[in-house]
C-alpha cells in the first residue's frame, strides 16, 4: 500500500471533551497524527 501524504491546514478550533474540559487542535500541534470524531448522536 503506498503511503499518502496530505497538506492541508485546518483551522484552529475548540470543543469540549466528554468531561467538560476545553480541547484545541492546536494543542496537538507537533503530534504526529490527530483523528476528529464527531458523534452527532442517533435517536
């Protein structure tokens, strides 16, 4: 499987986490992978 590479920048943005707490992408900055989940809930 060859390998993709992808250049594209995200804006920075803030969500809050299952416990309340505030999480920016640009706290993750120099990681070297980030997956955003969003569950926009089934009922």
């Amino acid at each position: 499987m060859s390998k993709v590479e992808l250049n594209v920048q995200s804006p920075d943005f803030t969500l809050n986490d299952f416990n309340g707490k505030s999480v920016s992408l640009s706290d993750y900055i120099n990681k070297k992978n980030v997956m955003v989940v969003f569950n926009r809930g089934f009922f």
